[in-house]
C-alpha cells in the first residue's frame, strides 16, 4: 500500500496592516497635514468664512485666514507672487504700492495681481 502525502496548512492569525492614509477631514482640498501648516483649521472647509474653501484660496495664492483676501474671479490672468512685493514709489520705473481697484468685470483687483505680466495703470485727475 502506497503512503499519499498531503501538503498541510497552518493558519496562525492574521494580522491586517495598518498604513496611514493622508485625509482630508473637512473636504476642502487641503489635507490635514497641510491644514496645520497653514494654520488652517481641519475641521472647517472655509476658516475665514469668506465663502472659499480654504484649498481653493491656497491654490490661487490668498490667504485662507483672511476673510478679505479671497481668489480673484475676473478675466485676468494672475501670478503667485500676490504679496511678495514691496512697492518703492509712483514715479516712472519704480514698482508701485500695492493697490485695490474694480476690474472691467466689476471684480476687486490688487495691482501686485498681475506680477507675472505687464499691464497699464492710467489715471487722471479733474481739476
């Protein structure tokens, strides 16, 4: 008589793995890693209720705790360098103040906006 050998498998436990997943709790765009970075709350999706969520405003350059500075909306292209300029004056040649005026489109633009292209300032004034 011939012995069959059958192959034998032991289970132990097992045990699922546990990996951290980056998440975003308040669905804003921004993760909860990010949120502490730019002192953002991870619960709220807009922390400066200004109606933008907080990813958004960081994606366009604003501030996300700021209620006054909030993502451009006009027809204008815009830079990321929105507030790393100081301005040096209004003479010819110099970089002017940074300053808010209403677009065509009836949008609130900073003149810093546009850092990343030329554009032309005219102004007048009646006596």
């Amino acid at each position: 008589m011939k012995k069959l050998l059958l192959p034998t498998v032991l289970l132990m436990g097992c045990a699922v793995p546990s990996v951290d997943l980056p998440f975003d709790s308040d669905r804003d765009g921004l993760l909860d890693d990010e949120e502490s970075g730019f002192g953002t709350d991870p619960t709220l999706p807009d922390s400066d209720t200004d109606g933008w969520l907080d990813g958004d405003e960081v994606s366009s350059f604003t501030d996300p705790l700021n209620p006054e500075d909030h993502p451009y909306t006009g027809g204008w292209p815009i830079g990321p360098c929105r507030d790393a300029i100081d301005g040096t004056g209004w003479s010819e040649g110099f970089v002017v103040n940074n300053t808010t005026h209403a677009d065509q489109y009836g949008d609130l633009v900073k003149i810093h906006d546009f850092c990343e292209g030329p554009f032309l300032l005219t102004y007048f004034s009646e006596s």
